[in-house]
C-alpha cells in the first residue's frame, strides 16, 4: 500500500534546499525546515520562538513589516527580497513566496538563496561605479565621498577616512574622514578598522582605512572589490597630485614659491567680484626692491637670490590669513588686501613693511640694507577693475621712488 502523500509530507519538506518557515499571528517562528541551518547559519531548535523580524538586516525591517502587513491582509507574496543576518555576521540575500493561512491563523514562507547571484550584480555595479566617480571626480575629497557612499550600499561601514601622502616620503597627511578619525601614524585603531596602503608602479600615494560594523563579516568576492577599487582609487590620487603639482607650478613663482602673476590675476579678479557684491572695499600695495640691481652686480646672482627669498619671507610676514603676496617678476611684489575697513588700513600695512625690511640682511660676509619703494591702490575709489588698480598703484610706487631719490639727492648735496 503506497503511504498518502500528506504522510510523508513533513518528511519531503526537511529534505528541500529552499527555506520554509511558518510564523505565527505574534511573528514568532513556529516552525523552521532544516534548510534554515545552511541559509541563515541557525538550527530549527535555535529559530523556533524567536520574532522572525529580529533576523533581518535593520534597514530592510520595515518594508519587511509591511509586505508581511499585505501577506496577512490575503495578498499572495511572490518574488520579494530581503536581507538577513546569518549567524557568523554576513548579510544573506533571500527570495521569498509567502502566503497567509487564515483558519491557522500562521504565515507560511517557501525562500531561495540569491546571495551569489545578487552579490555578483552589486560588485559589478559597484566596480562600475567606482571606475565612473574615478573618471568624473573633479577633486580628491569629492571622490572619497562618492567611494564612500558606493562601499555603504556594499559592506556595511561605520567610518571611512583617507591620507594621501606629503611631500617627504612616509608622511601622509589626512584628507577625509567620516565617521571615524584617523591617525595616519596608527590607522590600525581597533579591530574593526581595515587599513589599505594605496600604492602605484610609482610607490605609495596614501591610506584608505574602512571600519566595518562590528559582527559582519567580509567574503572572498568583497576583498577582491576592495582591491580593484584600491587600485583604482592609488592612480586617481597619483594622476590628481601630479595635476595639482603642475598647476602649482604654473601658478607660483620657482624662487620664492609666491603666487606668479598669473594666479595674482585669478586672486584678483575673484575678490573684486566679492567686493562689488559685499560692497567692501580692497587694496594693491605695490613693491619694488630698492638698489636690487646693485646687489647682484657686486654680490651676485646667488645672492641676489638669497635677498629676494628673505624679502619675500619679510613680507609675508606681516600678512593677514586672507592677505595675498605675489611676485610679478624680478624684484617687483604685489600684497592684495581684500576686505579692508578704510584706506588707512592700507597705509598702515606699508608702515609695517618698512618696519619689517628695517633690519639689515647678512649676505657673504656684509650688512646689506632691505628697503623698497611702495605704492597703494583702494578698490573702488582708485579705480573699479583689475588693470587700472594696477596701474594705480605701479604709478604711485614709482612716485614714492622719485621722492625718494630726490630726498636722497638733497641730502647729498648738503652733506
């Protein structure tokens, strides 16, 4: 006599590789196959009882919620996802076909495990994605954000920061956190944190250290991702430190390492743009090295740069934070002050720039006196733009030279 079928039905059900989980009306599971163990790393023993939503990812709980609201209010459940945390930490991906049983007042729920099938799509639009905000990222600290929201939707994170290294090497200098501090010296700074040395064919270019949420383990494919994206991160910040290098070089003079002209204009032009809109005024102070020409002819070229990087180093000393030093070319030196209060403020900045070239320099074994000629322009009352500030000041520079000359003149003749 063959046995009925609804006999040996329990038996065929634990033998499915599909999930089946009956819930009660409370949402505590009733009844768990043994298929469970293998999808979520728990045995029916340890889910019967347990609320089936406290195994779910936190951020899927609550569309969860509702799809089991329409299950129990008769709807048919097919094809819907969620996420649930296996029991060593790592998310699974699950499939599920769930249907109410009003006389039982109990929801059943046959589910698949998608978590390969889903996880290889996620990475492959992650890797997309990386190699787009790699392409589109106009600055370093934009494209850390953009990784960073990218790695979220993949791993779970709790912080994520980046150093890229200085000048000297071994040096690295922070430029993103979230989430989390970093201490480039220490990146290691629990057992949650992964730190990654970014490096090219060229050597390193910095340190990206990710904190994981604790519990959640990382799988073979992730590190895998995390390694294209490292790489792929190290030669961005390569190819943008070599662009900012050649743009700081373009823009900033080789011998004093002051901003050139041409980065004077662009400095320019965007303050008066801020002045006109604030209505404040601003301030060129023009600088000529006197007797400059005369310092190379009789100590040399070497000394004469010598001088000029300690007048440089003069001026800027007497700089507010938002005050601009540049050199124009030879011994000519331009200070833009934006902001200023009144056009006194201006001749207060030149009083203690004499006072600052004051003190005489040492160069090859002699006293050399610094002093310079000065000229001042006051945005808007000497002028509304950029070319005729400049001229401005150019003229009254060289008029505070003649009167100087003619000083000095009659001094001699009277001595």
């Amino acid at each position: 006599m063959e046995p009925r079928i609804h006999d040996i039905l329990p038996n065929l059900v634990e033998h499915l590789l599909d999930v089946v989980v009956v819930v009660n009306a409370a949402g505590k599971i009733a009844y768990a196959n043994a298929a469970c163990e293998a999808v979520f790393g728990y045995s029916p023993a340890e889910l019967v009882g347990n609320e089936m939503i406290g195994h779910v990812v936190p951020e899927d709980r609550p569309r969860t919620l509702e799809e089991a609201r329409r299950v129990m209010a008769g709807l048919h459940c097919v094809g819907f996802e969620n996420r649930y945390i296996h029991k060593d930490g790592r998310y699974v991906h699950v499939m599920w076909s769930a249907r109410w049983l009003p006389d039982h007042q109990l929801r059943i729920g046959v589910a698949r495990d998608v978590t390969r099938i889903r996880h290889a799509e996620q990475i492959q639009a992650m890797t997309y994605a990386i190699s787009e905000a790699v392409h589109d990222a106009g600055n370093l600290a934009e494209l850390l954000q953009k990784i960073h929201d990218i790695l979220a939707r993949l791993m779970p994170l709790s912080g994520l920061a980046a150093a890229a290294c200085g000048p000297v090497g071994g040096h690295y200098e922070v430029v993103y956190q979230a989430g989390m501090a970093l201490d480039p010296a220490a990146p290691q700074a629990d057992e949650h944190c992964h730190a990654m040395e970014l490096t090219t064919l060229s050597g390193p270019v910095g340190l990206l250290v990710l904190r994981r949420v604790p519990g959640v383990v990382q799988d073979e494919k992730e590190r895998d991702f995390l390694r294209f994206m490292t790489a792929q991160l190290a030669t961005a910040m390569e190819r943008m430190r070599l662009k900012a290098q050649t743009r700081h070089f373009a823009l900033h003079d080789d011998l004093t390492g002051l901003p050139n002209r041409r980065l004077l204009k662009e400095l320019l032009a965007e303050a008066l743009h801020g002045c006109r809109r604030r209505q404040q005024r601003l301030a060129l102070v023009f600088v000529d090295v006197d007797g400059f020409k005369q310092i190379n002819d009789s100590l040399g070229h070497a000394a004469g740069d010598c001088f000029l990087q300690e007048f440089a180093r003069r001026l800027r000393h007497n700089r507010r934070q938002t005050d601009t030093v540049a050199r124009l070319g030879g011994d000519e030196f331009l200070l833009l002050l934006p902001d200023i209060q009144t056009a006194e403020h201006a001749h207060a900045v030149v009083t203690g720039i004499h006072a600052t070239l004051a003190a005489p320099l040492q160069l090859e074994g002699r006293s050399v006196a610094m002093r310079a000629s000065t000229g001042i322009a006051v945005f808007p009352e000497d002028g509304t733009d950029a070319d005729v500030l400049l001229q401005h000041a150019d003229k009254a520079m060289y008029a505070h030279k003649t009167a100087r000359r003619e000083r000095e003149r009659k001094h001699d003749e009277q001595a």
